[in-house]
C-alpha cells in the first residue's frame, strides 16, 4: 500500500507525531486471520456468511469472544441487550472513564466475513498487544462486540448499540418483528436474554472517554485511489419503512386486465418511483433502497393480492432524509389510489445522519501519519453501531480497504496486511487517546503540529 497519494482530502504520512507508534511486529497478521476464519465458522449453511441478529449462531459468536478474551486474562460481560463487553484495567491510575472499541457479530443472510467481525478481531488483537507489550494505561480499555447491528433480520439497524444509548427500549422490541411475525423481544427471550432489563444495559457518559470503531469501507474510494487508511468524519442516516400492499387476488385467467386490483404491479411502480426520486436533481447523495420484496399468493396463475416491501432512505442531510421519506409516502398513495390497491406504512427505523467529533477524527488521522500510512478523510454511507452510541460518548471510526468495494456478500475482502495496518493505528490512538486527561488536550496536540 502506497504513502504518496494525494488530493484534497487525503493526506500522506510524512514525519513521526508524538511517541505512541506501535512496532509493525506486534500486529500479529496470522493472529487475525485466523480469528476471522474462526468467527466465519459460525454460519448457516449456504453461500457467504449467514448469523442473524438474536440468533444461536450470533451467541456462539460472542461466546467464542468471551473464550478469546478469557484466554487474555480478561472477564467478559453480557448486559441485557447482548453486548459483550471485556475490560482491561489502568496500570497507573484510577480515572473512571475508558476508552472503547469494537464493532459488531452478527450478518446479513449470505454476507461476507469481514463486516462487523474485523473491527471485533481488531479489538481482540488491540487487547493482546496492550496485555504483551504492557504500555502504561492511565485509563480502562474496554472491548465491545455488539449485538444485532445488522437490520437483516428486524429491520432496525445497530440495535445492540441503540439500546446502550438509550434509543431502543424495551416496548420498542415487541414491535419489531422478523418476516415470519417473530419479535425482537421473543427472539432475545429465546437465546437467554432479558427483553424487559435493556434499559439496564445503557452507557452513562461519566464512564466514557472515547470510543473507536475499525471498520471495512464497503465500497471502493480507498482501494481505488491507494489510501490505507479512512478517517471516517461523517456518517449517513437512513430511514426504514415497511410498505404493504393489499390488492385482490384472483385467477390470472378468469380476471380482466381492466379489473384487476394487482398489488405486485403497485409494488413495480413504487420502486421505480423509488429510482426515479433519487436520481433526480435535488436528490444529489440520496440513496433510495427496495431492499425486500414478500409476494403473496406466490402462484404462477394467481395475481398477486399482498406485497410487503421495504423501503431504505439514505442521506447526508437530515432534513433532505425525512423530506424524501415524506414524498415517497406521498408518491405512493397516488399510485395505489389510482390502481384500487390499499397500502398501509409502518416505520421501520429513522437515525439521523452524524458528524463526529474533530478531536477523534485528528487523533485517528495523526495516529495513520504518525504509522507511516496515508489516509482520506471521508464519509461512510453505511450506519454502523459508532453512529448510535456518539449520543453517550465521543466517536470515531476507522476504515480499511474493501476488496473492488464489495460488502454484503460472499466475495466480500479485506486484506490482512490492511487489517493489520488499521489496527495499528487503532491501537496507537487509543494510546494518545489515553495520555489525554481531556478530549480538548487532542484539540491542543494537533495545534502544535
């Protein structure tokens, strides 16, 4: 991976900054890639990777966390909405708030094997080399693996981590419910979880300092311009809306075309309106989603009289993400007003879009530079659990290179010399982020470069 790339937003490493680099041969690569091999194991069988939000395969995962963290010497934790949580106690000093990291285990059906998992393997491998290298640590490092990031199953995105912040509770988890009419609350129940105590897994913010998530990019800006490194600075929101559709169903045979109260043919148009709305040019950054598609009957020689749909709003703007939701709505109920066919909207999800804070993102970008590895600073379009959890702490992500930006399936990649360069500079901002008293000292720090 190159050094010298350059534009506008990327920077190149140049000089040493500060005393927190993390010697290359501490990063254990063959480490992390058998973590990563060990995690894909747990799957459904089938292409890819399939460990659904709230599933026995998704526990197995966080157990085989807890056995890696225990093989560390560290106690591991599950509160009431499944996170695992391990912590790494100061060696010199009792300041209450810690600095975090992880990301998720869970999957989408058929994914790959490096979403979620390598920023989970990351903090594995960030926990043996504090432990192995034994850097003073004036604050606790906790470890995080969060449960149900993926809305796959639920529809709900970064569930784990929305209940830590307190945006999720426990009604919230009987209204959320799989396509075949299970709740998020029945499906806790059934891996041993306690629906009704999540309002006892919530994050106080006196107990944070920092928290840093490494995450694949899922998409191609830093594999095609040679960057190693993505300083995340922004992250997109989405709104999530269930659409059914009631026709009439009838024999395809028997039934006139001028008579026909088709709800499949409703569902065509909305998602072509779906295209047609994010193309147009006050849509410049929106994207707009038809992620599933539920047809019933399902019969050749039947019309379609029930189609569910979902829907996935994704923007920068926060007032141009709910205005588009709201004129999709709009859009909608004239075509099925036109064509005879009932519709009825059910929220799904709404996060807004984040910035997040100069001072993590300075402290990541000085920490690339400072491990001789160019960065970009740039967006992620993609929710991830980091977004969530920035209403109890300061956050910042990390980015490495997906392979020709492919996420969400089988032939999903990351490199492990990436991996192992993204972890090192995980590793040395927590490190800089720890010999801080304060977030305003790393506004300080950069000034003084």
């Amino acid at each position: 991976m190159s050094s010298t790339n350059k534009s506008n937003k990327d920077v190149s490493a140049h000089e040493s900054v500060g005393s927190h680099s993390v010697p290359v041969e501490a990063i254990k690569r063959k480490n992390l890639e058998r973590l990563i091999a060990r995690f894909a194991e747990l799957s459904e069988d089938g292409p890819g990777v399939t460990r659904l939000a709230y599933s026995h395969l998704e526990r197995q995962a966080h157990q085989v966390f807890a056995d890696e963290m225990a093989a560390l010497g560290l106690v591991v934790k599950v509160d009431a909405a499944g996170n695992s949580i391990a912590e790494l106690p100061a060696t010199e000093s009792l300041l209450k708030a810690g600095l975090g990291t992880g990301s998720h285990l869970d999957s989408v059906p058929s994914g790959g094997r490096f979403d979620g998992i390598a920023g989970v393997c990351a903090a594995i491998e960030t926990a043996r080399v504090a432990i192995a290298s034994a850097p003073v640590r004036r604050r606790p490092w906790r470890f995080v693996a969060f449960a149900a990031e993926e809305g796959a199953r639920f529809g709900q995105a970064c569930s784990g981590s929305r209940m830590v912040a307190g945006l999720t509770r426990t009604p919230d988890l009987a209204r959320l419910e799989d396509k075949n009419g299970v709740s998020m609350a029945q499906a806790m129940s059934e891996v041993g979880l306690n629906p009704d105590a999540v309002s006892e897994a919530r994050w106080e913010a006196d107990d944070w300092l920092a928290f840093i998530e490494l995450h694949i990019e899922q998409g191609n800006v830093l594999e095609s311009h040679d960057i190693a490194i993505g300083v995340v600075d922004t992250i997109s929101g989405s709104s999530r809306l269930l659409i059914e559709l009631s026709g009439v169903a009838s024999h395809t045979g028997g039934t006139p075309m001028h008579l026909r109260r088709d709800a499949l043919a409703a569902a065509a148009e909305c998602v072509l309106l779906c295209e047609k709305i994010a193309n147009d040019e006050e849509h410049h950054g929106t994207r707009i989603t038809v992620g599933r598609l539920d047809v019933d009957p399902g019969s050749i020689t039947t019309i379609p009289g029930h189609v569910a749909l979902t829907v996935d709003v994704r923007d920068f703007d926060h007032q141009r993400q709910r205005d588009t939701t709201r004129q999709l709505v709009q859009a909608f109920e004239a075509v099925v007003g036109r064509r005879g066919v009932g519709m009825r909207v059910s929220i799904l999800g709404d996060t807004s879009p984040v910035v997040l804070p100069t001072s993590i993102t300075n402290v990541i970008a000085r920490s690339a530079a400072q491990n001789g590895l160019n960065y970009r600073v740039m967006a992620s379009g993609a929710s991830h659990d980091a977004q969530q959890i920035t209403r109890t702490t300061s956050t910042g992500m990390i980015f490495v290179p997906s392979w020709n930006g492919l996420s969400h399936v089988p032939q999903e990649y990351t490199s492990f010399d990436d991996l192992a360069r993204g972890t090192e500079v995980l590793i040395s901002a927590l490190l800089m982020l720890d010999g801080c008293d304060n977030l305003s000292q790393t506004s300080s720090a950069e000034s003084a470069q």
